[in-house]
C-alpha cells in the first residue's frame, strides 16, 4: 500500500512540476482569436479566445500560412488537446519554434 500511495504522490508532484514550469504568452491586443481543431484556417473553429488572453503552448506544427499582427506564420500553437491557433497571432519573442513539435 505505501509503494502505491508513494507512486500517486510522485505522479501528483510531476503534474505540479510540470504545472509550475508552463509558460503563458499573450494573445495580439486588440484581437478575438479563432481556436480551430488543427493546424489550419480550414479547420472547425471550436471556440473564440477572447482580447487579453494568455495561452500556454504545448507543442507547435506547421499548417496553413497566416498573416498576423506578428508576420506571416505557417507555424500553428497547441493550446489544449485538439486546439490550435496561428502563431501569427501570440506575442512569443519569435518568429521561428518556441516548443517542441507536436507528434
């Protein structure tokens, strides 16, 4: 029973590392930004992030081109499982890979 409990508390502590180490970058002010089920403008819009928005980024893929307040990206950021946004439209310090490649 300990080595059970000691396995949940590890799990519990790397969700919590894992947790603490996310960063969030900002959305383009001023913008509502589509939240498609893939990497691309011919994707289903799911939902729509409202102006102000944080977003952690999960993982990256190329996709659709899209020109932004940030340039022109193929570039397409995993927010959620079976979310992506254009990264033409995050203010993350760069217009190239700032995350891994989604799998």
């Amino acid at each position: 029973m300990l080595a059970g409990l000691t396995g949940a508390l590890l799990m519990v502590g790397a969700a919590t590392a894992e947790a603490a180490t996310l960063r969030y970058y900002p959305v383009a002010p001023g913008y509502r930004v589509n939240v498609r089920s893939g990497p691309g403008t011919s994707y289903t819009i799911i939902r729509v992030l409202p102006e102000g928005t944080q977003v952690a980024i999960f993982c990256q893929t190329p996709g659709t081109s899209v020109a932004g307040p940030y340039g022109t990206s193929n570039i397409w950021d995993n927010i959620a499982n079976g979310q992506y946004i254009s990264d033409a439209y995050v203010n993350t310090g760069s217009d190239g890979y700032i995350a891994d490649r989604c799998s």
